[in-house]
C-alpha cells in the first residue's frame, strides 16, 4: 500500500529558505499529518522514501511524537509501525484551558488499544508533552490527583 502524504510537502531548496526553528516545526507537522493520513500505521522506511528527509531527521521527530503521545507504535512481525492517536480523537470532546500563556487540552481518543483520555501541553502552537489514561481508569487518576491537590500524599508511600 502507497503511503499517502500532504499536498503542501516542501523540498530541500524551499525548506532551507526558512529558520531552522521552523523548519523543526514543518517537518515535525508534515510527519504528524502523514501518519494521520495512514490508519494502518507506517514505518520508517516508507517514511524515508515517501517523503524528503533523512532518516535521522524521521528518526528523530517520531521519537519527540512517541515522547508526547501523538503517535504510538506497534510491532508486526519485525516491523515497528507509527500510528496516530490524534487521528483517533474523538469529535466533541476537546477542552482546552490556558495558565500563562501555555494550553492544556484534554480528550478522548480510540486506537487499536483501546479508549484513552489524552491530556497534552501546547506552547505556541506545539505539543511539549502528553499522558494518554485508559478511559475506564480515568476517574481513578483523577482522585489520584485529587489527593496532592488536598495536600493527602504520603512520601513514604512508593509505587
């Protein structure tokens, strides 16, 4: 099956016109929107020939989407593949607040795993970090964070 990406994917000769911060951040949008684009998953290899980056460069983006939870992998055989959790959000279930300037969101997704609630941190613009809960233990996490919220926590107590 042909890897499907954007229609908006720039060169080499285009992509150096730009900062590098933002060049950071078109690649890592273009990876984020190819592996939305795929819901069989893909895999590094079809990445590198699909689209013009490196393989480090791919390498390097998947593990920062792996590190924030919009992606998740999945092993087949001995073929890691790269899913979407944003592709699997659930429509009417995002809310969003702001503290200073930085946006948390939190919503439901589905993936081959399951339902999970997914919370994300956004600064301008860009996801620096995510939790996905298992939905049915979602209540449970809250009271968890409840208890340090009344200040109920117990140092002694390990995981």
């Amino acid at each position: 099956m042909k890897v499907k990406v954007p229609n908006n994917v720039k060169e080499w000769k285009e992509r150096r016109q730009i900062s590098p911060s933002e060049r950071e951040r078109y690649s890592r949008d273009i990876l984020k929107q190819t592996i939305e684009m795929n819901p069989y998953g893909v895999t590094i290899g079809e990445l590198e020939e699909a689209l013009p980056f490196g393989r480090k460069a791919i390498e390097k983006h998947l593990f920062a989407l792996t590190f924030t939870n919009e992606v998740y992998t999945e092993v087949r055989g001995g073929a890691i593949f790269y899913l979407s959790n944003i592709a699997g959000m659930r429509e009417g279930t995002k809310e969003a607040i702001s503290f200073e300037g930085i946006e948390y969101d939190i919503s439901v997704i589905e993936n081959r795993e399951g339902e999970f609630v997914m919370i994300r941190q956004i600064e301008e613009g860009d996801t620096k970090g995510g939790v996905i809960i298992p939905k049915d233990k979602f209540k449970e996490f809250v009271g968890f964070q409840k208890r340090w919220v009344e200040g109920k926590w117990s140092v002694a107590k390990s995981i």
